[in-house]
C-alpha cells in the first residue's frame, strides 16, 4: 500500500468527504487518501425525525466506499498519532503515511462514559438518545409509550455540543406528540441544561420560549447531568445556583433522552495539534493550523467558535479546499470563513424554525422571510431537500 500521499484526510464522515470531492472537481490529478475506520456512513441530521417517527432509519446509512470519491485512496484504518515535524501519521494498525499536506476532519467525540452508569441502561429503562443510530429508533418507541402522570426529562451537557439543537428538539416533538394524543398537560416535559439559555440568539429564542409555553414545558438551566440509575429511573445532575455554588439534585423520569458530554477525539486531544482545550487549533478565518501551515482543519474537532454543524462544514469546505490549493501554489490564503452555521430547530411535526447566523450570533438568513417563524416549508427543507442534496450533492462536492 502506498505510505505517502500529496494531501492526506483523516476522517470520512462529511467533513472528509466533501472536502476531497472538492479538492478533486478543481483538480482531477490531487493524490488524495482518507484515513477512516468505519464501513457505514452516516447521515446524523435525520436521526431526530427517526426518534420522533417521522423518518426510516434505515435511509440514514450507506456503505462508506459508496460515498467516497472516485479517485480517493480509502485507508481503511484509524489514526492514532500525529509527528507534524516529520509530515507523519501513525494508525491503530501500525502503519505510518506520510503526506505534503494533511485535512483533520475526525468529528466530535460522544464521551458516554461521562455520566456515571449510562452505558449500562442506554437503550433500556426508558434511557435513549438520538445521538446514536441504534438509539434513535427506542426514543419513538418511548414517546408512544408516555402516559398520563409521567415524566420525560430531556438533558444536554456543559460541553459543546454537535447540532447544538437537537437536545430540545426532539424535546418539542415529543411534546407535540402529547398534544396530538390529548395527554399534553397531563405528563411532565422538562428540558433539564446544564447551559444557561434556550438559545443563543435572542431572536430564535424569543420564538423558542414561545414554543416553551404553549406546551407548558418546564426549564431547569446550570443542570449538568452526571449521573443515571436506570433501574431505579432515577438522574442526577450538578446544579451551579447564581453564586456558583453546586449541589447534586435527583429527578425522577419515566423516558429520559440523554445528550452525552462531547469533545475531540482522544487522539486529537492529546496530539501536537490540538490548543488548550483539546480542539484542532487552526485559525478561524483561514482554517490553517497556527503553527503548522501544511496542515487544515475542518468541522466539529476544530477550534473554530462556531456551531457545530453540517451547514457549517458546508461553508468551511469551500474555504479549506481554496486556501489549500492556493498554498500548493504558493499563492496567499484568499478565502475566509465568517463563522455560518445553521440550526434547523423542529418544534413540532410540521413546524420548523431555521436558525442561521454568524460568528458574531448575527443572523444571516438564506430565505427572503423571518425564518425565525415556525413554518411547514422549513419542516420540508429538513424531512426531504437536505437529506437528498447531502448523498447527491455535498457529498459529491456540488453543493
């Protein structure tokens, strides 16, 4: 197997591919290899329509060589260790590759093992969580089941988060899914963060809260979650009151969908590449490394102060694949990135509020309306334009 390439992408999930489908539409020629472990692709997005029942999980998957590009070597491995000193990468299966320039594309990690005994009751005792494709599925089952007098609780962690959103999203819809079948009002709907805001951006939230009234959903804010006993049904969670101050609170739940804490991968945290806090160091703007010029980073394990999103890799990779092929020229870096991301918020079945903006928390709206309205034509957008144009077109680099 070839051990060296001319551009070297760890990670095949979005990020990776769409940025190699890019690189190789402008220049056919590119010796191009993705590092990646995994046999299935995944399209996460959907995963909140499959916890509400709205969606086939099945359409989620493909197999990863159907979506690579033709073109690409696939080096079906993971990579465990960076010597950007030497241009070198190492993986789990002991091999090294070396490269003249490298893309960190990896994802965020889902530290489940975080919150002291959820591993053990994920997927039974009314655990669940849609970050998880065979999780997904059991959410909707739990959401059928929900009875007068019980209590759903809806968690999301302290740390950043991908599609920061999709904690109180399905949330929304469960609540919708109570109205629907008269029980609204007579089970208990608490959404349980450990941040301290519904949202970020006063104009969604203000729509949100809205959204927050009308199904009467209780808001419990500086609640980080740490730990389950699922026989028991019982959470606990770190509360911070206004002077700082923690204290462990217990709740009760019948059906609990957990967030689980998330960082960068291990291997990236503990790599020459990462900042202090873990991410992939790159300049926000440009997305080349601060200290090594021949190495790009794209999506969530990046230090980019963004929302961690799809839409977001999508405005990243036009950027990443531009400067890239601009330093192979020894050209200067042209392209910028401002900071875009896009949150398609459901808030119930039909009703989607579409929330973009920039690194300043600044809306940038695609559509010629307020998208901070809740409106069927955004629900449309998510259910069935946006999974069609990810396996047709960004992932193929049109898009």
């Amino acid at each position: 197997m070839q051990q060296h390439h001319q551009i070297l992408i760890i990670g095949g999930g979005n990020a990776g591919i769409s940025t190699a489908a890019q690189l190789l539409r402008k220049r056919p020629a590119l010796d191009i290899a993705i590092i990646e472990p995994s046999e299935k692709h995944y399209y996460q997005p959907a995963w909140t329509l499959v916890g509400a029942g709205t969606f086939d999980i099945n359409d989620t998957v493909r197999s990863e060589a159907s979506v690579l590009p033709k073109g690409v070597h696939w080096i079906k491995d993971a990579a465990t260790r960076f010597e950007p000193d030497q241009h070198k990468v190492s993986t789990a299966s002991g091999q090294e590759y070396t490269y003249d320039y490298l893309v960190v594309a990896p994802g965020i990690q889902l530290n489940w093992h975080l919150v002291k005994g959820l591993p053990e009751t994920l997927g039974k005792n009314g655990v669940t969580s849609n970050y998880s494709f065979e999780l997904a599925p059991y959410t909707y089952e739990l959401i059928k089941g929900l009875k007068a007098g019980d209590k759903a609780l809806f968690t999301s962690p302290g740390t950043p988060v991908k599609c920061g959103g999709a904690p109180q999203k399905i949330m929304y819809l469960a609540a919708d899914y109570l109205r629907k079948h008269g029980l609204l009002g007579k089970t208990s709907v608490e959404f349980v963060s450990a941040g301290s805001v519904i949202f970020g951006i006063k104009k969604y939230a203000d729509e949100l809260m809205k959204k927050v009234n009308e199904y009467g959903i209780q808001l419990h804010f500086k609640h980080d979650l740490v730990e389950i006993n699922g026989a028991a049904k019982t959470a606990v969670f770190k509360v911070t009151d206004t002077e700082g101050i923690t204290k462990l609170v217990t709740k009760q739940f019948d059906m609990i969908h957990v967030v689980p804490p998330q960082s960068a991968p291990d291997f990236i945290r503990n790599s020459p590449l990462a900042n202090a806090a873990g991410w992939v160091d790159v300049n926000k703007a440009t997305l080349q490394h601060t200290l090594y010029p021949r190495i790009f980073g794209i999506g969530d394990a990046t230090s980019t102060p963004n929302a961690k999103t799809g839409a977001a890799v999508r405005k990243q990779a036009p950027v990443l694949v531009k400067n890239l092929l601009a330093l192979i020229d020894g050209e200067p870096l042209p392209a910028t990135y401002n900071g875009y991301g896009s949150c398609p918020l459901v808030v119930g079945y039909g009703k989607l509020i579409l929330a973009e903006f920039d690194y300043d928390n600044k809306p940038t709206e695609t559509f010629p309306f307020d998208q901070s309205k809740p409106r069927w034509t955004m629900w449309a957008l998510k259910k069935y334009v946006l999974p069609w144009m990810y396996w047709n077109r960004i992932l193929k680099g049109t898009a």
